[in-house]
C-alpha cells in the first residue's frame, strides 16, 4: 500500500505507463478496503460541507464516506446512489477537480479527499456483493401505474429517467439508435477509462427493474417523436439524444484519408471493437505519428487510444496552454505519463496529403497567449510569420461539435435556442407538452453527472404530469 | 424483426434479400437507406431500400459481395435475424416534375434506381434507363427497369448483352439527341467513377445530375462525421445531407481517396473471410462466450 505522506490522499494502484500502453484494460486498479477507509478516515466531516455544493446533484459526501470509514460499504453505496444512478461510472469521470473535491476543504492544502475514488470503491463494492450473494435490486418498483413513457436515448440521461421512473411504478420503453445502450459511455469513453462492463450492469439492471430498451431504433427516422405520443400510446416523451454532430475548423484537406473525427475513430474504437481487428470486422488506422487536435477530454480519449494502437510518437495540437487544457486533470496527467506530447500555443492551418490522397503533415499557426477573453482565459493569438510542420500519418480533430438535429428537425413545435439546442424550463420540459429534455441536447457538450442531473429533474416532473393525468 | 424472408441469387455474387421490417417499410421512400450488422462482430453496413412493401411490412436489399462484410451478409440464410438493422435513413429522392429524365445504372446501382425510376414513371415522367453491367451474367432487374422505362437501353463492357462499351455513350446520345430541352434530370447511381464519368458526360449540356454517394459510413446518423464529401467546396455529411447530390459538384479525388483508407486491411479481411470454413452462425456461438 502507499501512501503519499501522513496527511496526504491515498494513492489509488495504477498500471504502470509502460504496461498500459499495451493494452486496453483499466489504469487505475481501485482501493482495496484498508486503503479506502484509510482515505475515508480523512473527511472531516464538515458541518457545512462545501464539497456537496460542488457536486452537480448534490450526492450527500460526508455521510456516504463516514459510512465507508466505519465499514458500512453496502451503506454508503445506497446512500450514493439516493443521488446518482451511476456512482461506478461517475467516480471515475467525473471532472472532481472542479467539482466536489474542488470544493472539498482540504482542497486549499492540496490534498482534498478523494471523493471519487471512494465513489468508485463504494459502487464496485456493492456489485462484487451482488453477484457473490444474489443480491436482488436495491428497490422494488412501485405497483404499476399503468401509465407509459419513451425514452429517446441510452445515454446517461435517458438510463437516469428510465430508472426514475421505472422504479415509481412506470412502463418505460428506452429506444436507441445505436445496437448497444449506454450512450458516450459506451461508444465515446475508452474502456481503459471506463470499462463497459460497468454501463453493462446497470442497463442490465435497469432491464431487471422492467425497463424495455429497444436498440435500433432511429427515433425522427422510423418513428417520429409525435408519433410516439399520438400513435405509439406514449404518455410522456424524454429526449435524452446527446449532442453528437462533430464539428471540423473548415481548413484545407481535413477530408484526406487518414483524417478522423474523433467521434468515428472512439466509436471505431469503442463500440465496433476496432482494435480488435480482425476478430471484429471493423478496421481502423494504425497510424505512427498521431496528432491529435484539441485539449478536452475527448483529445485526451483519442490520443491515448491512439498510443495503445502502436503509434511511435502521439501530439496534442493545442491551440493554448497546458494550464487552459479543458480535460480532467487526472486524464492529462496519465497523457503525460504514457509518453503523449502536448504542442501546445499551436493551432492547425492546413492538413497536407500524399499522391493517395492519405495525409502526411500538419501545417501549424504558432500561437502566444494574448490579453484574457470573455471566459477570464487568455486568448491564443497568432505569432506572425512563425509556423511548424508536423508529420502525421493520423489525424484526430477533436474540437467539439454541434446539436444533433435528427429528432429536433423532425419535431414541429420544438422549441431551439440559437445554436439548435432543445430550449427546456426549470423542470426539463420542452416547449411541447408532454416532451421533456435533457442531457448534452440540451446544454451542449459538458458532463455525465450533469447530464444524469438533467435526467433527475425532467423524471420528477414527468412523475409529477402521469400522476395528474387521468 | 430483421427476419431474411427471401435470398436470392440475381447474378453472381449479387444477392436480393427481403427482410421483415415493417416500421421500416412504413416510413421508406425512394433513396432511402438502412445500416445492417450481420452478426455482434459485424461492420455496420449500408445499403439501399431497392424495394418495399409496406402492406406486407417488407423492405427489399440488393447487395453485391465486394469485401468481408458483405460476404459475410451474403452467407446469412432465410429465417436468420440481421443482428441491427436501422433506417430508414437519409434524405429520400426529390421526384421533380420532369417531362423527361435519364436514369443510369451501373452494376449493383441497378436496384437503387429502379424505386427512383418507378417514382418517376407513376407521376407521367418519360423515364430512359441505361443500365450497364461488365458482362450478360451480370444483368439483373432489366425487366423491372424496362417496365418502368419508355426506352430502355443495356451496355455490356465485353459485349455479351446490349452495346458493347460504356454506359455513358449512351447517356451522351440521348443529351446529343434531346433538340427540345425534354431531358430534366440524369440520375448517375454505380460505382464511383462511373458516377464521376456521368457527371463529366453531363456537364456540357448543364443538365441536372444526381448521384448517390457510397461513402464508408459507422452510424449513419451524423453523429461520427467518416462519411463526409466534399460538395461544391463545402463539407458534407452523405448520412444525413445525402445520399444524394449534385454530381457536377462533388469532389470525385477526395471521394475516391477516402473509400480506399482501408484497401489493405479490408483486403485481408476478406481473404480471411473467404478462407473461413465453418458456416456463419456456428462462428457466432463459438464466439458468443467470448463476447463481453
Ligand atoms: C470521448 C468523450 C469523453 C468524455 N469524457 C467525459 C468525462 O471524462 N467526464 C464527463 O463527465 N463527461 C465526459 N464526456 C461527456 C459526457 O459523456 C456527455 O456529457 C454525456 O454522455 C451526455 O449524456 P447524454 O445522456 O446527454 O447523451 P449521450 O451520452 O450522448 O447519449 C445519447 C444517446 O442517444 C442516442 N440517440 C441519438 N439520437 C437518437 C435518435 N434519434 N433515436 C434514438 N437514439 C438516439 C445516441 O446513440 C446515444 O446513445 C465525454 C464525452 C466524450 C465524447
Ligand atoms: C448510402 C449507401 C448505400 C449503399 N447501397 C448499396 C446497395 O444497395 N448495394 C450494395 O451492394 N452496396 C451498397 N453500398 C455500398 C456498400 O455499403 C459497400 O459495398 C459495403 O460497405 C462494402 O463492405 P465490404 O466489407 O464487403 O467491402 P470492403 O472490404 O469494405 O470493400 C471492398 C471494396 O469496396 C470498396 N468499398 C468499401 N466501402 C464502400 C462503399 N461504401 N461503397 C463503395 N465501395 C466501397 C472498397 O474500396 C474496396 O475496394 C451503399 C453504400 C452507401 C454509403
Ligand atoms: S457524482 Fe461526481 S461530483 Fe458528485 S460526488 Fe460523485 S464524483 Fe463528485
Ligand atoms: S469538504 Fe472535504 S472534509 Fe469536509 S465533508 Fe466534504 S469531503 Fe469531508
Ligand atoms: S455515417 Fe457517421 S456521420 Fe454519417
């Protein structure tokens, strides 16, 4: 066991950088039980605890953690989950830093506790008891209502109103474009981050509970959304779509051979089992020189794909520095640790191809940091005159993206705000009655708790219209 | 659901399967388009609705065996399941009201067209077919095509059927032969060059030309972003923008470079494919235990 110093956090057990670079299991291992009360035993246990405040769904810290300390493990998983659906997912992705243990006391000193990781503990805990004792579900759903609701969407909103809902009585049917359910967990988030057995489990339970998912299904394509009310005897509807939609800079030759967005080279990755080529049938390229453009968690996620798929030499393109990275401090720091180089003040100008068409080189802007702009970050301005070429045989663009406009366009009367993101009020509703929203479709890209908070709020409301609709 | 009701051999490695999926039939149009899986180590694939049925709630696949995933589809049986099978997707055809338009099929590009065309014949549209293949044993659907068709004309690369030569001597002809401005629209619907080579037969006489873009997609949704074309300058999504567009404006080079990102890997893929003895669903329950 190791322990940073006396009042420091406990170090959560890692597979070492030059070992994990050669496969795609998980990198950090989990506590074991003396390590997890040990980190447990530093909460102080704040009468006010501010570490709440920073957690977008507000998961009761001190009580779930007191309980860990005292053993209570079975607990303190049901106390987490009072809040959140998915502790197993969120202990691990969640941006803590900024968050709760940003929040955290302790945090000033530098060592806040490590929420997350005794998250993750509690959550795995509890399901390694499940399947050794047969465990049935924490909750006995409420005697049926009768009452029915679609879901559009497995990710982790629409998996959050499911539950919600399913648990107080109602039919729920989840539909998802997509043959498997889970959403970015499934298809965006490498299983060295987190593994997809965890979303596995709790679709699975969620199915145990009643909750009908029907795969395959484009809703806006084979169904449309009204139709799902008016035709398919629905009382309420949840658009839970995400955003989807990636967005490119409109530069020379981001449409050569060998120039991903990050989206399709995860999805390749993650969901179609590309890096198990041949055994699945979908390939991808295994490029030598990568670079990566971008500096969120979805550059972090290709980068270090990238790397476990062979590449000799794996860069961040980064248009600013590496104290405005966007991606989880912990993501950034493994990069670091498993040899990704970060280019950062370097923006890219131009992707060059060879006579197959197939890129080769990155033509780059060099950039300096300039006065701050509306975000308080300084704005990238352009050094004139200097420029790099890097060699890249992949490409990976992950800049972000857009709303996705399958079921918004084909839903008359939805209402959009500007950048084509559903409008919703205080309480998840759209602007059509009997259509609720929430997740990525709703706010843009951010998070999965917020994104599971989202779902928290329009389950309560639409709980709320079955319960006065007779 | 996904049920293979029917296969059928139309011409060597040529395969027209009805599949059950009645939501599907529903709601499909001429130009639409599904993404199949054949089993849960598949590629997701797509195809176009060639036909459907929405009574019988049926839609109809016409699949030439190019690669590994689609000869694995191929080896699917009547009363197997598509393991995922989702659409219908894309923009469907705009039918425009023309006095007269050519459609040209080249190959497999035989069945996309024929819903186009009889769209196009059932509104009082003069519909000319060209319909091409590399060799007689590689004709199908001429006499669908013919019924819908004032005129109808077959090119063979060797000369075994029709007129030996190309399909776009043809399409030139008719251009050439059309004093009176009839001829509205061409439909280009084949391989990639042929479609690129229509285009270009096209041009000069600025007629309208649309062409359906086989770009390697995964969702067909929009949401990954590997199936985009470069049209009139611009970045375009073919799951969700097309897959239908202006043939004078695609770019053809960066169409064709794209489709070839995975020549060597597919190529063994299929190799090991073809070599591959036991019959496809023993591979899946061998498999299944492997599956996570
Ligand atoms: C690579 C990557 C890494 C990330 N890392 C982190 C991280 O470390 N921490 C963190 O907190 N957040 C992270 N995020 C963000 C987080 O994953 C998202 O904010 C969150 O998943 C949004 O949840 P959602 O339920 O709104 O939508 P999604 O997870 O996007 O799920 C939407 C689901 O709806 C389905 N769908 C879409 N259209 C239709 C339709 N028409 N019919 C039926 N189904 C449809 C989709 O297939 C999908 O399954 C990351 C995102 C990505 C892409
Ligand atoms: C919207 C759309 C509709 C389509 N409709 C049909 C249809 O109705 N019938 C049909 O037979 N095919 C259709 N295709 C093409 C079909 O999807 C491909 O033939 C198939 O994906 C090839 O997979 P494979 O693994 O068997 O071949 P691969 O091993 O992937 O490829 C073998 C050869 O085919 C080329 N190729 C790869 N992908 C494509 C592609 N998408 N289009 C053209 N060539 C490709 C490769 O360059 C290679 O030379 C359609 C494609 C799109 C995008
Ligand atoms: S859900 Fe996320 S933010 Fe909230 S306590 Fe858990 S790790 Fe922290
Ligand atoms: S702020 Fe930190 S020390 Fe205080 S209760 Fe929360 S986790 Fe414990
Ligand atoms: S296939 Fe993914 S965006 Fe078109």
């Amino acid at each position: 066991m190791k322990k940073s110093d006396k009042t420091g956090r406990v170090a959560m057990p890692e597979q070492p950088p030059e070992v994990r670079i050669r496969n795609f299991d998980e990198v950090p291992l989990g506590y074991d039980d003396e390590q997890a009360r040990t980190e447990a035993s530093r909460c102080l246990q704040c009468k006010k605890p501010s570490c709440r405040d920073g957690c977008p769904v507000q998961v009761d810290i001190p009580a779930f953690i007191g309980l860990i300390a005292e053993g209570r493990v079975l607990e303190a998983a049901a106390k987490i989950k009072e809040d959140n659906c998915l502790p197993a997912a969120c202990g691990r992705v969640c941006p803590q830093e900024i968050q709760c243990e940003g929040r955290c006391v302790l945090a000033k000193k530098g060592t806040p506790v490590a929420i997350g990781n005794l998250e993750r503990y509690a959550a795995h805990y509890a399901s390694d008891h499940a399947a050794r004792h047969g465990l049935g579900p924490f909750v006995t759903p409420a005697p049926p209502t009768g009452k029915r609701v679609a879901v559009v969407g497995a990710g982790p909103s629409g998996l959050t109103v499911a539950g919600d809902l399913v648990r107080r009585g109602h039919d729920v049917t989840v539909f998802e474009a997509f043959h498997k359910a889970g959403g970015v967990l499934i298809y965006g988030i490498p299983e060295f981050r987190l593994p997809k057995r965890i979303v596995q489990e709790e679709v699975e339970y969620l199915a145990a509970l009643g909750v009908r998912f029907e795969l395959n299904h484009v809703i806006g394509k084979a169904i449309s959304v009204h139709e799902l009310l008016e035709k398919e005897g629905f009382d309420a509807v949840f658009l839970g779509v995400g955003a989807g939609l990636p967005s490119l800079m409109g530069i020379p030759g981001e449409n050569l051979g060998g120039v991903y967005l990050a989206n399709e080279y995860l999805t390749r990755v993650n969901l179609m089992r590309a890096y198990d080529f041949p055994r699945y049938d979908t390939p991808i390229v295994r490029g030598r020189n990568v670079c990566v453009i971008g500096g969120g968690n979805v550059a972090m996620d290709a980068a270090r794909t990238a790397r476990r798929l062979d590449a000799e030499q794996v860069s961040i393109v980064y248009r600013r520095s590496v104290d405005e990275l966007p991606a989880r401090a912990e993501e950034v720091h493994h990069a670091q640790e498993e040899g990704i180089h970060f280019k950062t003040l370097c923006s890219p100008l131009e992707y060059l191809g060879d006579d197959r068409g197939m890129v080769k080189q990155v033509r780059c802007q060099i950039m300096e940091l300039g006065e701050p702009d509306a975000s308080g970050r300084r704005r990238p301005v352009p050094v004139p005159g200097k420029e790099a070429t890097l060699d890249a045989d992949l490409v990976i663009i992950a800049i972000g993206g857009n709303a996705n406009p399958i079921v918004t366009r084909q839903t008359e009367g939805l209402a959009l705000n500007k950048h084509d993101y559903i409008t919703i009020d205080e309480n998840g509703a759209t602007s059509v009655p009997g259509i609720w929203a929430g997740g990525d479709i709703v706010t843009g890209s951010a998070t999965v708790i917020l994104a599971m908070g989202a779902g928290r709020i329009a389950a309560q409301d639409i709980h709320r219209f079955l319960c006065e609709r007779n | 659901m996904s049920t293979i009701l029917k296969k059928t051999e139309l011409a060597s490695k040529i395969w027209q399967i009805e599949v059950e999926a009645p939501r599907i039939a529903e709601k499909a149009l001429p130009g639409h388009f599904v993404v199949v899986m054949a089993d849960a180590f598949g590629e997701r694939v797509p195809l176009t609705i060639a036909d459907f049925d929405r009574q019988a709630g049926t839609i109809t696949l016409v699949m030439m065996v190019v690669g590994a995933s689609s000869l694995k589809l191929s080896r699917l049986e009547e009363g197997d399941e598509f393991y995922a099978l989702i659409g219908p997707l894309g923009h469907p055809s705009e039918i425009k009201p023309l006095d007269r338009v050519v459609m040209v099929a080249g190959g497999v590009g035989a069945a996309p067209i024929f819903p186009i065309a009889r769209a196009y014949q059932q509104q009082g549209t003069e519909v000319v077919t060209v319909q091409g293949a590399r060799s007689a044993d590689l004709l199908f659907w001429t006499d669908r095509l013919a019924s819908v068709s004032v005129e109808h004309v077959i090119t063979t690369d060797d000369g075994s059927a029709g007129r030996r030569g190309l399909v776009t001597e043809p399409l030139a002809e008719q251009l050439a032969a059309d004093s009176e401005k009839r001829i509205g629209g061409v439909y280009a619907i084949g391989p990639t060059p042929m479609m690129k080579f229509c285009a270009k037969t096209t041009e000069p006489f600025c007629v309208p030309t649309v062409v359906s873009l086989n770009s390697i997609m995964i969702d067909g949704t929009g949401m990954c972003g590997g199936c985009r074309v470069t049209v009139a300058k611009k970045t375009l999504f073919t799951c969700v923008d097309g897959p239908e567009f202006d043939g004078h404006q695609v770019d053809w080079d960066s169409l064709m470079s794209r489709q070839r990102t995975y020549h060597t890997q597919e190529g063994f893929a299929f190799g090991r494919m073809l070599a591959e003895p036991a019959p496809l669903n023993e591979n899946i329950l061998l498999r299944q235990n492997e599956e996570v």
